[in-house]
C-alpha cells in the first residue's frame, strides 16, 4: 500500500465545485500542503510551505470561517493547513450526526486517527455499515485508519416505582433496596441485583442517576439492604446504580456483550474496549475469549483497550496488572467521576497516564472534553484547558463522544481538538514535560530498549526529521513511542492490521507496505532506500539532505529483535555511504 503526501492533503475552496460547507481540514498524518477542490493538487516534493503562526489562536478558526463562506458564495479560496504537529491522536465516536461517508471522511480529514463504534447503541447492521465505510476512507486516502469497538458492559439500576414520576427521597430518609418485583414506593424498590446486595456492607455508599442521589447501607439482610439517604433528589424508574465501596462478583461481560464480542471478532475490528473493569481478572476473561475465536478461526489477534471507570482499579497493585495484561487504556472518566470525588480525578488520570507510560501501552483520555460543543461551536475555556491537560500529562489520544456522534458540530469538534494539540504541542514547556518521565522499562538490559534509547538520542542530537521503525507486531514502533523522542515515528509493517493498530500511539505514523510492493525484506540495504521512499511519500522529508533514523530486527520479521541502527540522508542509496 502507499501513501503520498498529496493523498493526505486537504480538500479546500473551490471556484469549479460548488459546496456549502468547506474547511482547512488537517489529521496528525496529514502534511503542509495547500489544494483547491475541484484543481490539481502539488505532486510530491513541490509541497508549498504554510505560515504556521496562523494556527496559534483564533485566526486559524476565522481562516476556516472565511473560507466556508467564500465558497458559499462561489469565490475560490486557498486556505493553509497546518503542519504535523501533532503527535497526539484523537477518537472520534460515530453516531447519527457522523454516518455517512461524507462525514466520516470529513472528521478523518480534521484530524481523526480512529473511529469508536459504542455498542451501547444501535444494531450489529448498522455497525457493520459504519465499519465498511471506514475501511471505504481508509482506500480512498490510502492510510491506515483504527477502528474500536466499545461493549457496554453491565448496566446495574433500580426496579420501578408504583408513581410513574418516582419518589422523593429527603435527607435522613430511609429506603429499603430488595429482590421483591412489586412496584416501588418510597419505602422501598426492588434492586434486581443479587450480587450488590451480597457484595455491600454496613457503610458503603449506593450512587443513583450518576450520583444525583447517594444513600449509604446502614443495616442488610437476607435479599435486602436498607439505606439512609444522604444527597436527597428523586429517585425514578431504572435510574443506574453505581457501587464505589463494593468489587461485585460478576463478569464484565454481560450476555449482551458476549454476542457484541463475537460480532466485532467477525467483522474485524481493531480494539476491543471493555467495560466495567474491576480486577485484572476480567481482561483475562475476555483475552482468553478473543484467543479461542483468533486460533479456531486464523484470525489476527484486536487489542483489548480496558476502560478505568471503578475504584477498585487502584487497590493494591490492581492497576499496575490491568495495564501489563492489556493492550491499551482508556480514562473513563464518566463514571470515573461519580464512583470517585471530582477532586480526586485529574490526580487518578495522571497516575492511570503515567502508569501506561512505564508500561509503554498507550493511554486515551476520554469523557466530556469538549461538552459544550454537542450544541455550542465552540467549546468553554475550561473544556479547552482540560484538553490541554490530558495532552500535557502526555496521554496517547484524546476522544470524543456524544460531540461527534451525536452533537451540532462534529467536523469542528474534532477541529477544535486538533487545534489544541497543535497548540500545546507546539509549546516549550510540553517537550520538557514529556522528557521529565523517563519509563524505567526503557531501561532494561534488552538491545530492543538500547536501540530505541539511542535512536532517541541520536534524533535530537542530529535533528531527523523522523525515526524510521520497521516491524511486525508494533512491539519496535511501540517502543520508540513510550521513549517520547523529538521527531515523528514512522512505523513501516507488512501487516495491516498492526499499521491499524499502531494509529492510536503518540507520534506513530503507520505505513502498511508489502515485501513484494515496497522493499525486499531479506536486503538491508533495499530496506533502508524504502525507507527514504515511504519518508518522502508522506512529506515527514523536505530536503535531500534531511536526515532519519532507521531502526530494525535483523532478519526482519523476528517480534521485537531491534538489533540495528541507522542514520541515512534522506536522498536515498544515490548519496549514501558504501558501507550502508
């Protein structure tokens, strides 16, 4: 497969082609370029160069603006995009205000790297048609784009109530959660979950309607647990129960979830996200699941991303094995935020972040980043800043919810994200922060770890404009992302599904090539000159005497065996060194 740089391009204004909304469009694959729809785009390496400065504050936004209205009104516009400054990924969620191929391709092209299916909603049809329309952008644009797959996991409510408008509960009141289906009153309600009765006790604390009411057990039973209201609020049909004193004794996966699995494992999906994790044995569970489909069926093997959303996430050394036994995680902080005080969450997402940054998984940040923006066009300082924290604290990826999937303004969503990577990456202070954590598993005695430590250090000290990683299973590529180098990663796999995978990891730009179509992988040499090709191709070069650092195991094709490194100019074999 390849990619050009002019493929990654933006579509902007056009005199020939009349449409009613057009932007300045950039993803964190996507390089300085400038087109007009409708008009030939610059081959490669005649890329026009953008003044950068524009996208520093809200001219980039008036940019975008302008050029929308110019093409309303027929007038040609060239809008500039802005370079690859980003090494931070986004999630976009899809929905019914982003399920067309039009949207999709639009929110790729804004700055999306993968795509989040909620199986919370929906039938397996629709889902099927959003993939295939994923797989659609990713061959018109010839990139490798991510797909991730979320199951709903348990949903734990009250029964219902005999007053169609619930029940007030005061302060002090006192109600009793039982098994009894006789309908509710304010005295008591069925609680169709054995499994909370049996796992709470006397002081632990019941959270209704995402914490709208919080009652505390003060006296249980045989089938009952009777509860004292503590932050009165009406209490209705179904309203969902959280437990933040209580590990229950269920699995994460639901019946429901159990069909989800076997669909995204049929379709193919590239991450797997589980929901209501409790305990490192519930991504044992669902790994041993994935592996049984993946070895009856020869199927490639989708990452498990474990969403943090319990308490019980951090006793001991729980949170530690959960991110060892998976491939990725997600900051849930949704119902993060109402099993734990708010006060506590930005310190949990730092220690979650930092956590998954010595263990070199890659980490998302997820829930009501741009809130606002589900109806507003443009997002709350406040929301702007916590962005900006999450990419500061040197997340992976940042996502979007209910904005995309389902809110006014999905296209600027993801826009306005992108702008703020940018923004803070663009940012002294972000390098500093990101260098002041040094993984301590990138200081093993492995020559994996050496060759990526030093690519590392050879990159700043003679400014490549990118680590060249070659690989198989993304282990390399991986790597050399949890070493937060300088320079972007460009990841070079004969397997599609790991350059998908790999479209989630800070900094990795992943190309899918095949031995045959791009490099003979038994010669070094061949390997090295694609390389520079591939480099070139996707604009990560400019000059022929630009420089990049080349890393690989040796026969190529062994997992995680780096045992060689490379500086080469950019030109190709034409001016390199004999002995390369």
């Amino acid at each position: 497969m390849k990619i050009s740089a002019t493929a990654l391009a933006l579509a902007i204004v056009s005199s020939t082609v009349a449409t009613t909304s057009v932007f300045a469009f950039t993803t964190s694959n996507a390089f300085a370029t400038t087109r007009t729809t409708g008009g030939s785009s610059s081959p490669p390496n005649t890329l026009k160069k953008t003044d950068t400065s524009l996208y520093n504050g809200m001219a980039a936004y008036d940019a975008q603006m302008k050029a929308a209205a110019a093409a309303a009104n027929g007038i040609a516009a060239t809008v500039p995009v802005p370079p690859p400054v980003g090494f931070t990924k986004q999630l976009a969620t899809l929905g019914p205000a982003s399920s067309s191929f039009e949207m999709i391709e639009k929110l790729f092209l804004a700055g999306a790297d993968v795509f989040r299916l909620n199986f919370s909603h929906g039938e397996h049809p629709q889902k099927k048609e959003l993939l295939d329309i994923i797989r659609a952008v990713e061959q018109k644009h010839d990139h490798p784009i991510a797909i991730l797959g979320d199951l709903q996991g348990p949903k734990l409510r009250v029964g219902q109530f005999a007053n169609p408008e619930g029940e007030h509960l005061p302060v002090g009141h006192v109600i009793r959660f039982d098994l009894d289906p006789t309908l509710g009153n304010a005295q008591r309600v069925m609680l169709p979950h054995p499994e909370i009765i049996e796992a709470s006790e006397i002081g632990h604390a019941l959270l209704i309607d995402d914490g709208k009411v919080k009652v505390r057990v003060t006296a249980k039973g045989p089938g009952y647990l009777d509860c004292t209201v503590e932050v009165p609020g009406k209490i209705k049909d179904k309203k969902g129960v959280n437990t933040p004193d209580s590990i229950l004794q269920i699995s994460c996966l639901t019946p429901k979830d159990l069909i989800d699995l076997q669909y995204m494992l049929e379709i193919g999906v590239d991450w797997i996200a589980l929901s209501f994790v409790q305990r490192p044995e519930d991504i044992v569970e669902i790994s041993r699941l994935i592996l049984d489909y993946n070895v009856k069926h020869g199927t490639h093997r989708p990452h498990v991303m474990a969403k943090i959303e319990k308490p019980s996430c951090f006793d001991g050394d729980s949170l530690e094995r959960i991110v060892e036994l998976c491939d990725g995680i997600m900051v849930a902080r949704g119902d993060l935020g109402v099993e734990c005080a708010p006060e506590d969450v930005p310190i949990l997402q730092k220690q979650i972040i930092d956590e998954c940054r010595e263990q070199g998984k890659p980490v998302v940040v997820a829930t009501q980043m741009l809130e606002s923006m589900i109806d507003s066009p443009t997002p709350t300082r406040a929301e702007a800043s916590d962005v900006a924290t999450a990419i500061y604290d040197g997340a992976d990826a940042i996502m979007l919810s209910a904005e995309s999937a389902a809110g006014d303004f999905p296209e600027e969503s993801v826009l306005m994200q992108q702008r703020i990577i940018n923004r803070v990456e663009g940012d002294p202070h972000y390098d500093r922060y990101l260098q002041s954590f040094e993984p301590h598993h990138l200081l093993d005695s492995s020559s994996a770890s050496a060759i990526i430590v030093a690519a590392r250090q050879i990159a700043r000290t003679v400014d490549a404009k990118a680590i060249v990683s070659f690989t198989v299973g993304g282990s390399t590529a991986l790597k050399a992302s949890q070493s937060r180098p300088g320079a972007p990663i460009l990841a070079i796999s004969p397997v599609i599904e790991t350059s998908r995978q790999l479209s989630l990891s800070w900094g990795i730009y992943s190309e899918y090539a095949t031995d045959h179509g791009d490099y003979d992988s038994d010669n070094f040499r061949d390997m090295l000159r694609a390389a520079c090709e591939i480099a070139n191709r996707k604009g990560l070069v400019e000059d022929p005497n630009d420089l990049l650092v080349v890393t690989a195991g040796f026969p190529f094709g062994t997992p995680g065996a780096s045992n060689i490194i490379r500086v080469i100019p950019a030109a190709g074999p034409s001016h390199w060194d004999a002995s390369l």
